[in-house]
C-alpha cells in the first residue's frame, strides 16, 4: 500500500517536472514573439513613411477608401506585419505539446498569409491604374459631356477586375470569379483587338458624338411635343365647356319683311327703278341665347326709338314707292 502510494506521488512529481519545462518554453515564446511583433510593428512603420508609402497609396486612389479610417496605409500594413509575427509565434508556442488542433488551424492561417498580402498588392495596384486612367481618359475627353463618365466607368471596371483577381488568390468563391475574370478580360481582349487594330478608335468617337447629339436634340423635341399636346388639350377642353346657362336669352332685332320696299332709280331710264327692302319697324324682334345669366338679356344691335309718323306717312300704303331719279331727272312720286 505505501509502495503504491509512493509511485503515485512519484508519478505525479515526474509529469509536473515534465510539465514545466514546457509551460515555461510556451510562456518565453510567447513573451519572445510578442516583443518582435512590437518591434517589427515599429520598423515597418517607420520605414513605410520614410519611403512615402501613403503619399503613394493616395494617388493610386486608396485616400477615399481610407477617408474614414483612423489608420492610415503605412499603419495598416505594418499591423499585418505585426499580427503575422504574432501568428508565427503562437505557431511555435503551441507546437511544444505536439501534434493539436489548435497547432493545426494556426499553421493553416499563416499558409493563408500569402495569399492574403498577394491578394491586398492586386487591389492597390489595380486601385493605381485605375486612378491612372481616370486621369488620362479625363484630360483626352475632358471636353466633351460623356468625357467623364466615360471615365469613371473604366476606372470602376478596373478596380472589379482587380477585386475579382484578389477574391480568386485567397480562394473565395473561385467557382464564381474564375469564369467571370476569364470571360471579362476576354472580352477586354476583343474590344482592344478590334479597336486599336481594326482603327475604330477615332471613328467611334465621332459616332458616339455624333449619337449623343441626336439624342439630346430628340430628348427636347418630345419634351416639346409633350407640352404642345397638354396645352392643346387644355384648350380643347375650355372651348368645349360651356359657359351660360342655355336659359339665358337675349333681343335682337327680326329680319325686316321684303315686301317693304322703296324704288330708286336706276342709272338708265328715268321711270326704270330698283327695288330694295325697306328697313322695318326696330319694335320687331326675336329671342335668342345669350351669354348672361337666365334673365340676362341684350340686344344684338342698339334699340332706336321709333320715329313718329306723321299724316300723310300714316295715310300712304306700305307697299307705296318713291322713286328717286338718277342725277339730271326730274322726282315723282308714285
């Protein structure tokens, strides 16, 4: 019983002196790792700037990503360079208790590192010669009003083609950006064979031109109509409206009757004669609508005041003629 008491107890001091030799190895590497990791940090740091890093992150056009950060490029790269160091160390650290899961999924990030730093130079890169020919599409075009559209598509289009490329290197969703980078760049291939070898540069450019101004001229021309056809159908609606009340009359005078007659004489014989009609009575009239209001009403033409006859008007017929003699004649009545 003592003896196995004794083994146990022996046993145990053994594993613990095992033990700490690792733990103590595990703690310096770690302590070991994170001051080269502060140290690297610093370096980079410093020689980032001293070589104008970010000046020349800023003009391949990263400065607008980077607005908003409270790191600028020179800091970001060297905390990459820090947390790798750091990634390396925890590598080595944990590899003192052998073979482990945690050793295993370690090294698989730093494997990855790589491809993530080849991945980040795509995107600047490709951030720089888009900005590049932004720059040079601008000052070629600059004159027209597509000019920096035009512009701003290309320098887009680089910066996917470089994000598809970085997205391809790390290995995210290769099923899908593999087949787009191929078919994108093939197609970039055709438009620049075509283009500079076919000479369609300069003749293109005078066709879209030339599209663009008919576009515009067409734009305005339908714009216009558009507004003549609103006016014209507001017109047609106030002239179709009505504005009185169909009860609403008005007075003007009736027709004269033709058998009132007076003769003058015609520039022939003095007995030939003419007859015209005789302007009636004012008193005769007739009711149409007019544009008041339902007991509104008007006369057509202004109400004279009967003329009073006298006796030998009264006495004649309304069918008895003068006859009125041409210049040189002598008057009768008849």
């Amino acid at each position: 019983m003592t003896d196995n008491f004794g083994d146990a107890v022996g046993d145990a001091f053994r594993a613990v002196m095992l033990f700490l030799p690792k733990a103590l190895a595990f703690l310096a590497i770690l302590v070991l790792g994170w001051l080269a990791a502060r140290a690297v940090l610093k370096i980079v740091d410093r020689v980032l700037e001293r070589v104008h890093f970010d000046r020349a992150v800023e003009r391949g056009g990263i400065k607008t990503a980077l607005a908003r950060s409270p790191y600028d490029a020179s800091d970001i790269v060297a905390k990459l360079a820090y947390y790798a160091v750091l990634l390396v160390t925890l590598q080595l650290a944990f590899g003192i208790w052998g073979p482990n899961p945690i050793s295993d999924l370690i090294a698989g990030v730093i494997a990855w590192l790589p491809r993530a730093f080849v991945a980040i130079v795509i995107v600047v890169v490709a951030a720089a010669i888009a900005h590049a020919v932004k720059d040079i599409i601008s000052s070629a075009l600059g004159g027209l009003s597509y000019g920096r559209v035009l512009a701003n598509i290309a320098s887009v289009f680089l910066i996917g083609l470089g994000v598809i490329a970085a997205l391809n290197q790390i290995g995210v969703a290769t099923a899908v950006t593999t087949p787009v980078l191929v078919a994108v760049l093939a197609t970039a291939g055709g438009i620049l064979v075509v283009g500079v070898g076919g000479g369609l540069v300069r003749p293109m450019q005078s066709r879209w031109e030339a599209w663009l101004s008919r576009a515009e001229r067409e734009s305005r021309l339908i714009a216009t109509h558009a507004r003549a056809y609103q006016a014209g159908r507001r017109d047609l609606r106030d002239h179709l409206t009505p504005a009185v009340d169909p009860d609403a009359t008005q007075v003007v005078p009736r027709v004269a009757d033709v058998d009132a007659t007076q003769v003058v004489a015609g520039s022939g014989d003095a007995d030939a004669t003419q007859v015209v009609p005789r302007v009636t009575d004012v008193d005769a009239t007739q009711v149409v609508t007019g544009v008041g209001g339902p007991d509104a009403t008007r006369a057509a033409n202004p109400v004279v005041a009967p003329r009073q006859r006298t006796h030998d008007e009264a006495g004649a017929d309304s069918d008895a003629t003068m006859v009125i003699p041409p210049a040189g004649g002598e008057a009768s009545g008849r």
